[in-house]
C-alpha cells in the first residue's frame, strides 16, 4: 500500500509540473501538495526528493521549496538522445508490428484528432506519449522508454508548454504522426527514418515563439535566447 502511494505521489506530482498546473518558479510545501493529492506527507516527501533529482524541484536552504525553470540545455541534449535511438526503434517496429498494436495506434490517431479539434492540450500531450510509446513496447523496449521519460523531462515540459501557445498549429504534429505510422505499416525503411527525425526537429523548432510567450518559465532566458 506504502509503496503505491509513494507512486502516486511521485506520478501526480511530476505529471503536475510537466503540464503546468505547477509552473516554474513556484514555491510550493509538502502540506500544501498532500492537502491537494489528499495523501500523507511521507510519500509525497519522498516523491519530492525523487523529482529534485530529476531536476524539476529545487529545494533552497532558507527559502523553501520551488518548481525549477525550464532548462533549454538539457532539453535539446534529450532531443538529440531521442533522434540517436528513436529510428531505430521505428524501423524495428516496423517488422514487428502486430495487429493489436495497430489497432491501439488508429484509436491513438483518431484521439488525437479529436482532442485537438476540441483544444485538450493535457489530453492531446498525453496521446502523443501514448504514441511514440507504443512503438518502444512493440519492440520489447519499454525500459529504455521508461529511462527516457526520466531524462526527457525539461524536453517533456517545453513540448508541453508548446501546445499552450496559441499562435503554434497541431495539424503539424498530427500529420507528422500519421505519416510515420503509415510508414511503419508499409515498412519504407527509407521514409521512416527521415520522417521520424523530421519530427524530433519539430520538437524544438519553434522555440522561439514558446520562449517569448513565457519568458519567466525558462533558466538564463536571454542566453536561452540567443542560442
């Protein structure tokens, strides 16, 4: 039981931050979050310490307890980690791909249409997770999934904060979904890899028009600027 709610904690809390409903730069307390998670302050303690390692809780002596900004460093590095292993992953998928995975990735599609027909930013980001998700379990490789997700995660935060900036379209992201899926049914190794690492690019590319909507939510925004 222990051992749940210290997950919980710890998937509640990061979630949280991921989708801004803790932004950058906020102060926040344990009695605060388990009065919120109606949980105790021991699990979500621990998920604190947890999460500051990740780097996305900073604890500073005298002061208190804040969301870190949003590091643009370590979110192109985890780009450039995605671009190394996602293609492969997608070929392999490719080969791999059974009928139950497909049949979960067109009702992954036909949400995402939906969810951004109806602007769901929180549902749509998590329908794209889901998405490139499936393919590492196609292949057997959800721990490197799951490795990525806690390293990924100033990356995860701007991909997210991108969706809440209005002027930036979705039709791209969901195109771009579509057509590495059909590539993948139809097994064009060579369209793959291309259109996956076209995808990754995207993730960063209009940084910025997301780093001037939101200057305070990034680390050293005038050098994050100018890079």
């Amino acid at each position: 039981m222990m051992d749940n709610m210290r997950s919980d904690a710890y998937n509640e809390i990061k979630y949280r931050i991921i989708h801004f409903d803790y932004i950058p730069g906020q102060k926040i307390s344990e009695k605060t979050i388990s009065s919120e998670l109606d949980l105790g302050r021991t699990p979500v303690r621990e998920a604190i310490i947890r999460i500051e390692r990740e780097g996305l809780i900073e604890v500073i002596p005298q002061s208190g307890t804040y969301i870190t900004r949003i590091d643009m460093a370590d979110a192109k590095d985890a780009r450039f980690v995605r671009n190394c292993i996602e293609p492969s992953i997608m070929v392999d998928a490719a080969v791999k791909m059974t009928d139950n995975a497909k049949n979960v990735l067109e009702d992954n599609l036909r949400a995402q249409t939906k969810t951004a027909m109806n602007n769901e930013p929180d549902n749509f980001f998590d329908l794209d997770q889901d998405f490139h998700h499936e393919f590492y379990k196609i292949v057997h490789k959800d721990t490197v999934w799951q490795w990525l997700q806690i390293n990924n995660t100033q990356l995860n935060r701007f991909r997210r904060l991108r969706l809440k900036e209005s002027e930036l379209n979705w039709s791209t992201l969901l195109d771009q979904h579509q057509r590495i899926f059909d590539a993948v049914l139809n097994q064009n190794i060579d369209d793959l890899t291309f259109l996956v690492t076209q995808h990754l690019h995207l993730m960063l590319l209009e940084k910025q028009k997301v780093l001037n909507a939101y200057p305070d939510y990034f680390k050293n925004y005038e050098e994050t600027s100018k890079n």
